[in-house]
C-alpha cells in the first residue's frame, strides 16, 4: 500500500469537498430553525423576502473571550494522512485551508490552537491513556484511527461522553450522523467524525469501472446503472462474470490477467453495510451480535456464491498489494472495490472511468450506502479529565467552532481548484460522487470487532470462509460477551 500513501496527502482536499457537498442538501444546517429569511407569501413581495436577512449559524454561535486558552490536539496527522496544519507546505491549498480555520477559531475565541502530530496512531492512543491514569488533563481533543485507536480508547475509559458537552450539534451536517446513529452506547457517544477531520472523505470505499472495457463488452454504462438505481449485488454480478480470462495463457488465473472484478476484504464490509444491514442490534434494553441472522447468513450465501470463484474474481488477501496500480490502471479489471484515497492516485489513468457507490441489495432499496475505511485516522472524541462544568462548556464552544469553520474554510478552498480542475472527469461523475457521499455508514461491529467476528464476516461475504455457521458458532459467546464489556463502560459512568 506504500505507493497510494505517498500520493494521498495532495488530494485530502478533494474528499473533504466531495463529502461535504454531498452533506449539505442531506442535514439540516442548526441555524435553519427561525433564523432563515421566510419563504414569500400571499402579500409579501419577492422584494420584501430577497431583502431579508439571513443569519449564518456561525454567527448564532458566541464570540468570546476566552484569555487565550490553550487549546490542545494530539492526533495521528503526517504527510500521508494529514489532519493539521504542516509548516513545510505553506501554499499548498488545503494546507492553507486548514490554517485559515485556525486563524479564524483563535481569533473569534481569542484561544491559542497546539497541535500534537503523531506518525504512530498507537503512539497517540497510549498518550491519552496515560495522562487519564495519572489525572492529568494534557489534551483537549484527539483524532484517530476507529479500529486502531477509537476502539480500545473506549474499552480503556479514556474519552468523555460528548453528549455530555454543550454546543455540540451531533445531529448536523457539521458532525456525521450515522456515528451519532451508530456508535452510541446506553445514550452515550464517546467519538465520532466530521469535517475536523479531513481524512474523513478519504474513508469511503467505493468502486471503480473502467468504462473503455464496458463498452468493449457491450455492457451497460456503469453510470446510467447506478443513477437509475439498479446497481445492485446481482448486477455486478452480471457485468463481470464473463470478462476475467487467462491474459498470458499459462493455464494459470494470477495478477498477470485480466479480470471482472479485484476485491480486498474490505468489500466485504461494504457488501453487507451497502444492504443496510447492522450487525449489533439493540433488544430487551441491551445489545446483542447479529450478524448470524437470516438476513446476514442469506446475504452471505448470495456474496459468497457470486464472488467466491477465485477464477472470476480476484481477491487481495489484507490489501497487501497494489492492484489498483498493478491491474486497474494497465486497464486489465473491469471493476474494483478501494477507498477514496486509492482512487485518487487514478487521475493520469489513461482509459475513462468511472467512480461510484458499491452495490444495492436488491432494486427495491431506496438507499446506496457507503461504508468507511474504519482506519484511517478520522475520529474525532474528547479525552476524559476532571474538568469543571465551566471549562467544558468552553470545551464544546470551541469544537463547535472548529466545526463550522472546517466546513466553511475547507470548500471554497478546494472545490474550484482541486474538485473540478482535477478529478472528476465528467458531469455524471459528479452526480455519483454525490451518492457516495449521502449516506457515509460506520459500522460498529466493524470499530469493534467483538470476538474477531468483523474478520470472518467480511471475508464469508466474499466467499473465503466457506465455513461461516460453524465458524460464527464457535464465537458466537465471546463476541457477545466483548460487546457487554464494551456496553459496561457506558453503563458504570454517570
């Protein structure tokens, strides 16, 4: 994976607006309740309306004084995965971008912004815990990775329940809602995501479809499938099977050939999130592990018989190698499934294609949606300390703050000069990002892991764990028991 690394850190920019964009038609802007000028009416002129004015919700927000304020972030940020401000890259434009948000929070809450950038995500999760044990409070704010950071903060008791903090509006367009959905325990939210992060719309993954090859097969437009809401598991199914063949004719289906589809496990997540499937379930006032359900095990038959065949499609196994650059950019696969990030590295890729959500279901769903890559580094959460009510109501007017910003600053910054200058190559492109970009899933079982059971899942549901009853069986108790002790933390602290 070392060569899409080293391409992410130039186009954070352009995730951030895509996501965003998508966003704003989608949430509700807080501001919206009685502050937006009315919509025109028998007997009030349309001159009357135009001259109304209309309040941003930055500006419902306080302006105030905070004594300059030290307001301290640590979190995994570096060339590659950048979340804060870097110092060599003064005039890059998301790089200004993020500076601009800074400037514009220290000066309207006249606090001072220290960023703590770590390379080793572990490194910043060991840090929060140890200034929790020994009762200090040494940062504010941490942003990390889900499975790799957020996780095991919350199993160690390290983060605040930010439902707990004032101004936080969890519910907006400025936080993303399906972990406000998602990821609450008894009522309570240790982290969650937004456009504090920029790493946040590097996370979606989604899939590519080389359109040249498309048409050489007499297929349908990837586009007009998806945009008329039948881009379904069955369809994928259908476009690809009769593409992979032996490419070098050594009797032998490898990376060397030519394939229908290339996935890594991670498709699997997406497989059964894109069919808004949950696997913890809320019951009897608790929780409890659903992926052995019918809807899950009929969902695993279906994915497993269809991309199961190693001869049809090919698998990459940890998404140790780089097939999007080894296969799909020689143009040698029709389709493959990869996050954001990886198809950012596609922009000087010589055949048309096309970007967009992986499948549906089934056609009578209403929805596509996208799951995200849960490790990268784009949680957002709030380290515990022993803090009066006073100093966290601060806390919570500087979040929000950061917020607003992030979302104001971050746009207008990329979304001319990256967005349309760069990446999407045509208009129904834009359309299909916009998709992928409603309806941002995480998922909790895919955070957690409970037992291990998010490894067997995704890899049944792409066919490599034929065994997934019995397998599933075998844990079936340790995975629920995981998610009490992880339930038991939000259920000890007041």
């Amino acid at each position: 994976m070392s060569r899409k690394i080293r391409f992410a850190a130039a186009a954070i920019a352009v995730l951030t607006v895509l996501a965003i964009i998508a966003g704003c038609g989608n949430t509700p802007d807080p501001a919206t309740d009685g502050t937006s000028a009315p919509a025109a009416s028998e007997g009030v002129s349309a001159t009357v309306e135009q001259t109304t004015p209309v309040t941003e919700y930055i500006d419902t927000l306080e302006k105030r004084d905070l004594q300059k304020r030290v307001f301290t972030v640590i979190g995994q940020s570096t060339e590659d995965r950048q979340n804060f401000y870097i110092e060599g890259n003064a005039g890059e434009v998301i790089n200004e971008s993020i500076r601009k948000r800074d400037w514009e929070v220290e000066e309207r809450l006249n606090i001072q912004l220290n960023y703590i950038a770590e390379k080793d995500r572990k490194k910043v999760t060991s840090s929060v815990h140890k200034t929790k044990n020994s009762g200090e409070k040494a940062y504010d704010l941490v942003l990390n990775s889900l499975s790799d950071g957020f996780n095991t903060m919350t199993s160690n008791g390290d983060l605040r329940d930010l439902k707990t903090i004032p101004h936080l509006s969890l519910e907006s367009k400025y936080w993303n809602k399906s972990m406000t959905e998602n990821m609450e325990l008894y009522g309570k939210l240790y982290f969650t995501t937004g456009p504090i992060s920029p790493q946040l719309y590097q996370t979606p993954i989604v899939m590519m479809a080389n359109l040249k090859i498309a048409e050489e097969y007499k297929l349908e437009n990837p586009y007009k499938v998806v945009l008329e809401g039948r881009w379904t598991i069955e369809k994928l199914a259908q476009m690809m099977k009769d593409v992979s063949h032996d490419y070098n004719n050594d009797g032998v289906m490898d990376e060397d050939d030519f394939w229908g589809l290339v996935v890594d496990p991670t498709f699997g997540n997406a497989l059964y999130v894109g069919a808004g499937l949950d696997g913890r379930q809320k019951e009897d006032g608790g929780y409890r592990i659903a992926v052995g359900d019918e809807a899950f095990l009929n969902l695993i038959d279906k994915c497993s018989a269809l991309f199961g065949d190693r001869n049809t499609v090919l698998n990459n196994p940890q998404g140790a190698k780089d097939y999007d650059l080894l296969i799909f950019k020689p143009g040698r696969a029709l389709f493959m499934d990869d996050t954001v990030n990886g198809v950012l590295i596609m922009r000087d890729m010589e055949d048309d294609f096309a970007v967009i959500p992986c499948p549906k279901a089934t056609d009578d769903q209403e929805n596509y949606y996208s799951t995200c890559n849960t490790w990268l580094p784009s949680g957002i959460g709030v380290p515990y300390a022993d803090v009066g009510d006073a100093e966290l109501e601060e806390t919570g007017l500087i979040l929000e703050t950061m917020a607003v910003c992030s979302y104001d600053h971050i746009v207008p910054a990329v979304y001319e000069i990256t967005l349309r200058g760069k990446v999407s190559r045509d208009a129904d492109n834009y359309k299909t990002l916009d998709i992928i970009f409603e309806n941002l899933s995480f998922d909790f079982v895919s955070v957690f892991n409970p037992g291990g059971v998010s490894d067997i899942l995704r890899n049944a549901m792409i066919g490599d764990y034929p065994n997934y009853v019995s397998s599933y069986e075998s844990i079936k108790k340790s995975a629920q028991k995981a998610l009490d002790d992880f339930a038991l933390i939000a259920q000890k602290q007041q």
